[in-house]
C-alpha cells in the first residue's frame, strides 16, 4: 500500500503540495494535461527546481495570463459548478467538491453565514482552484493509496485579505483544523516574525484528504515542495515521504471516519428514537447512546455519532437542530473494516437475507437478517430463534469454506 506524508515542518499551501508531487515524480505535463480538463483559462503553470535554505525541492507557480479567467468573488456553487462541468474522473470531482466544500463550511462559521452565502474571494481564484484539483489529480496519477499528514504549525503575525487584517492562523484555518481535530505543531522561535505558515486552500486539502498521524512502513523516497516565501532562519518548504506500508490481515483501512459527542441532560426521552433515525437517513455510519451523570447530579445522554468526514458538517448541523445540546464535539478517527456484504437467497422457509463479513475473500460471519427472520416466523408460526438457525446453517452451506 502507498502512503505520502506530508511533514509540514514550516507549514503548506496548496502550490507547495503541488510542489511536492511534481518532485516526488508527478508528470508536469500529465498533470497540465488532466487540468485543461477543466473549464478554466488563462493560467501556467511553471515548475523549476530552487532551494530554500540547505533544501532542494520543486517550486510550483500558477502564473495567470492576460486573458484569465479571474473571479475574487465565486460562490461554492460557482466552484462545484466549474468542476461538474469538466471531463475529469469522477473521482477526482468529487475530492476537490468535498475540499472546497470544507473549505466554504470553515468561512462560513467564521463571518457566520450560510454555506451558500460564502464568497471565496482569493480561494477563488484560479490558482486555488488549480491548487485544489491538481492536488487531488496528482495523488491519483502517482497511485497514492492513503494519504497522511503531521501537525500543522500555526504562524505568527497578520495577514492582508479581502475582510482586512487577520490573524495568523487565519481564522479559516483554524477553523478547518478544529473541525478535523488536526494536531499543532510547534516551531522554533525566530527573530523575524514567521508569517503565515498554512493557507486556508492547504489547509482545506489536508484536513479533507488525510489522516494526521506518521505511517507505519518503509520511506521510499523523500521530495520537497519549495514555498514562495524565503524566510532566513526557517526553511519555507513542505517536505512529502513516499513509504509503502503493509494492511494487517484483519481488514483493510478506509480512511477516516468522524466521531461526533454531545452530552444531553434536558430533552424529551421520546425525540431520542426520531433523531437516530435522521442522522441514518443522513448516512451515518453509526449511532449510540450512554447513560453519563452531568453537572449536579443530573442523569444525562452521551450521544455519539460516526460518519464520513465529509458528511460531518451536516450531522453537526442535525443534532443542533433536533436536540437540545448547545454545542457538538468531533475528533477524527482511522478505521479498518472487514469486507461486507448482504446475500440473499432462496432458503427452505423461504426468501432469505444474511449479512455476510470476510477477510481476504473469505467468509468468516454470517449474520441472518432480522426483518426477513421475522416475517418468516410469522409466516410459518414458528419460533425466530428457530428460523435465525435454520436459516444460519443454510447461509454457511451455501456460502461457507
């Protein structure tokens, strides 16, 4: 399995991802090729090898032409838009709509507007948006099976933007690395200030697209993506690991998941049953409650969600809506899977459905739907212990080694 780590020692954006790719062995014309894909004109993009400090990487610039297409004030929807309308895979459309998608999400809760209502400004411009969608391209066109991340350095100063000055961490980043529980990492002190170390636009892309923990495996090669920026005392660049890690047998990784946790002490006993089942419909993974004593001595609800990361957003959204919390917390988590499937088949009591989980191709459980169980013991006016067996040892004839 091949991982890339980005060891953001002196922190990222999205040139520097791209940056790093291209030095890792990503094809500059391959990728210039995928991009004009997209409808979006008046851009280059420039590569050439530059040192910051004792390190040497690949500086990547997206020069706009004279006849850019240029936009300081696109819409979310203008963006998936853009991304709809072009020829990419469908996958690599769906990455970089869930990239500026957890991007817009962060603006949002900062100037506190609807996610439709956030403007982009300088994340819409061209170069962010070839940033974004390169990025996701060029991860798939090296075979880059996981993707993980270290700590992201939080910067010192201020910054120019559309809103005026802001502090670094720009509000926007911070808020994408509270969202995916993103670790800090600490830089050394330097007489001249550091300025801003993460964007927002890599920010979007590393907290969407990686895990943030150090992979297990052997590092097969080491690239670096050289930032504008030269600072004298810390080298602006992002460096990236190229290891080969090993899935354990017991199951395969599928990436993040999102943990949501609120605590509930104040709400109706009966609205419990109707929220687990909007957060189903919403394509949560899971959901669970457990008793907890709060403040006072009051019995109280841990409710705990897991869903897809980018499904978070709209799960957080739901518990504040139909429950009583005032406040959600998440934290992102890795998880394995086994592989699963439900069969059915045509049993002695009749139409049958199990659930099937195998590790390597092979069948290890089996689990006899409940909902067919039940109308089969109805039906046939028989116990559904009875049925889950038959039904069971029918499953491991047909299905079992």
């Amino acid at each position: 399995m091949t991982t890339v780590y980005f060891d953001c020692f002196a922190g990222a954006s999205g040139d520097m991802i791209l940056g790093a790719l291209v030095d890792d062995g990503l094809s500059l014309d391959g990728l210039r090729a995928e991009l004009a894909k997209l409808p979006v004109s008046g851009y280059r993009i420039d590569a050439a090898t530059d040192k910051r400090g004792p390190l040497t990487g690949t500086k990547l610039t997206v020069v706009l032409t004279g006849d850019a297409d240029y936009d300081h004030h696109r819409s979310l929807a203008d963006i998936t838009g853009l991304l709809q309308a072009s020829t990419l895979p469908p996958s690599v459309v769906e990455s970089a709509t869930r990239v500026f998608t957890r991007l817009a999400a962060a603006e949002a809760q900062v100037h506190g507007v609807d996610i439709q209502q956030v403007h982009f400004h300088e994340v819409g411009a061209v170069d962010a948006i070839v940033d974004v969608t390169g990025s996701v391209l060029g991860l798939q066109l090296l075979g880059i099976d996981r993707v993980t991340c270290s700590g992201l350095p939080g910067g010192s100063g201020f910054v120019k933007s559309a809103h005026g000055l802001l502090p670094l961490p720009a509000p926007a980043t911070v808020a994408l690395m509270a969202q995916a529980s993103a670790p800090m990492r600490s830089v050394p002190a330097t007489e001249k200030p550091l300025g801003e170390l993460v964007t927002p636009t890599a920010a979007a892309i590393l907290t969407t697209l990686a895990e943030f923990r150090q992979p297990a495996g052997a590092i097969t090669k080491v690239a670096y993506g050289i930032g504008q920026r030269d600072h004298p005392e810390l080298p602006n660049a992002l460096r990236l690991w190229l290891c080969e890690e090993e899935a354990p047998a017991s199951g395969d990784p599928t990436g993040a998941v999102q943990l949501l946790e609120t605590n509930i002490d104040d709400m109706n006993p009966e609205l419990y049953g109707y929220v687990a089942e909007q957060l189903f419909v919403a394509g949560a993974l899971d959901v669970w409650y457990t008793p907890i004593q709060m403040k006072k001595g009051r019995p109280g609800v841990l409710l705990s969600v897991l869903c897809r990361p980018s499904t978070a957003n709209q799960m957080a959204a739901l518990l504040l809506r139909e429950t009583s919390t005032l406040g959600v917390r998440t934290r992102t988590l890795a998880r394995w899977e086994a592989e699963r499937e439900t069969v059915k088949f045509e049993s002695s009591l009749g139409p049958a459905a199990v659930k099937v989980k195998r590790l390597g191709g092979a069948v290890v459980h089996l689990a006899p739907e409940y909902d067919v169980c039940r109308e089969l013991a109805q039906h046939h006016s028989l116990p559904l212990q009875a049925v889950y067996r038959t039904v069971s040892d029918e499953a491991w004839q047909r299905l079992g080694p």
